[in-house]
C-alpha cells in the first residue's frame, strides 16, 4: 500500500460555514496516525460543518474508518456536520454493511453534500 493520503482544502466560499477537503491515495495503518494530523491540522477550530470528497482516496482499510470516526467526533463536539462524498464502491458498501453510513450522511456528489447540509428554506 501507499505510505501517503493527500488533505487538501478545497473550500468555496458560496459553502459558508462549510469546509470543503478531498482525500487522495490510500489511507491504512502505516499512514492513519499522519493523516489524523493531517486533517486536524486543516479543519483547525472551524465550528462548521465538513465535506470530505473521496474521489481520490482508491483505498481505506479499519484503522483509515477509526480516523473518519474520531474526526467526525471532533466536528460534532463544535457544533458541526460531517459528509463525506464520492466515495468508491467498495468503500461506500463497507460503509453500509458497518451501518456507519447514516452516521456520515453519504452523499454521492459535494452539491449534494451541501443541499444536505442546507436545506433550502421554504419561500
């Protein structure tokens, strides 16, 4: 496997209080540790919510799920939402089988991550 997962904030101002990451490489045991830092490091103290685009990432074993889960905490702790989008088949089934794909609110695409996050508001 890789030794690398690549963070990169990828934010559009039209998202407002949402920060907007994409994952590229391969997420395992050797690099877990590195990429929590990583994505700490970018979410920062932001209070909003958090779109993670997966398209990218082409591999993540248990340990890669236990760094969503400790992130996803961390951004429920300030108030916010997390969805991850884009996600590989393979990876998107494990989602399911493991029922945490409810807990991250899948999204097939970021615009709809975001309608997720923001519902539009009845006229």
């Amino acid at each position: 496997m890789s030794a690398t997962v690549r963070v990169t904030d990828v934010s559009d101002p039209a998202a407002q209080e949402t920060l907007l990451l994409a994952l590229a490489g391969e997420l395992d045991y050797n690099n877990a540790e590195r990429f929590h830092h990583d994505l700490q490091d970018a979410i920062g103290e932001s209070r909003g919510d958090l779109v993670i685009d997966l398209t990218e990432l082409t591999f993540c074993d248990s340990t890669g799920i236990q760094s969503f889960l400790k992130t996803r905490q961390t951004v429920q702790d300030r108030g916010g939402n997390i969805v991850l989008t884009n996600l590989h088949p393979r990876l998107e089934r494990l989602f399911h089988l493991t029922g945490l794909a409810q807990a991250f609110g899948i999204q097939p695409t970021v615009a709809d991550a975001l309608k997720a996050l923001r519902p539009s508001q009845p006229s």
